[in-house]
C-alpha cells in the first residue's frame, strides 16, 4: 500500500498485469478494493464499496469491498488489512456495484 500525491485510479486489468510482470503491486485502498470486486464480479460474487473516515472536509479517506456470501449477509473484504476486517465504525458509506448509494 502506497499513497498516491495525485489520485488516480489503476484499472484491474492493468493492475494484474503489473503482478504478473513485477509480481507486486503498489497502490492505495481504491486500487487494491477495485482489484479485489473486480475478481468477485467474474466469479459471479456480489459486491459493494464501504468508504470510511470522513475527513474535516467531507472526504473518504479509505474503501474497501464488502462482499455477499449468502443472501444478506456480507463480508468485509479490506485488501489492505491482514485478515481483512477493517476496524473502523464511525461514519460510513455503502455504495453498491450498481453505483448507488445505500
């Protein structure tokens, strides 16, 4: 995980790509979270987007997926955190695959 000095999002295809060139990939939450729905998404698993820690200006500053793995149950799925339970419960955001808000 990297920060980025200017946002930019990397796509899947090119971020598998990047590992299976270099065998690693350096990027932040956005990249990492877009990769990880992105697989979901071809294997048929529902996903959706937890964005977290509203700064003092209204922005996100993490995302992570959240995955369904029965019905209404979901699974958080945060690439970025061993185990990939994040442990943030403040203010929060769900958007699903569909880029609607919930």
């Amino acid at each position: 995980m990297i920060g980025e000095p200017e946002e930019m999002l990397i796509h899947p295809v090119r971020a598998l790509y990047v590992i299976g060139a270099e065998g690693v990939l350096y990027c932040d939450c956005d990249d990492a979270s877009m990769l990880v729905a992105a697989l979901c998404a071809a294997i048929g698993i529902s996903f959706r987007f937890r964005a977290i820690c509203p700064d003092v200006y209204g922005n996100f500053t993490h995302v992570y997926p959240e995955l369904c793995i029965s019905g209404d149950v979901w699974l958080s799925a945060d690439p970025t955190i061993p185990g990939g339970v994040p442990a943030w419960t403040g203010d929060s955001l769900l958007v699903n695959q569909d880029q609607e808000v919930l």
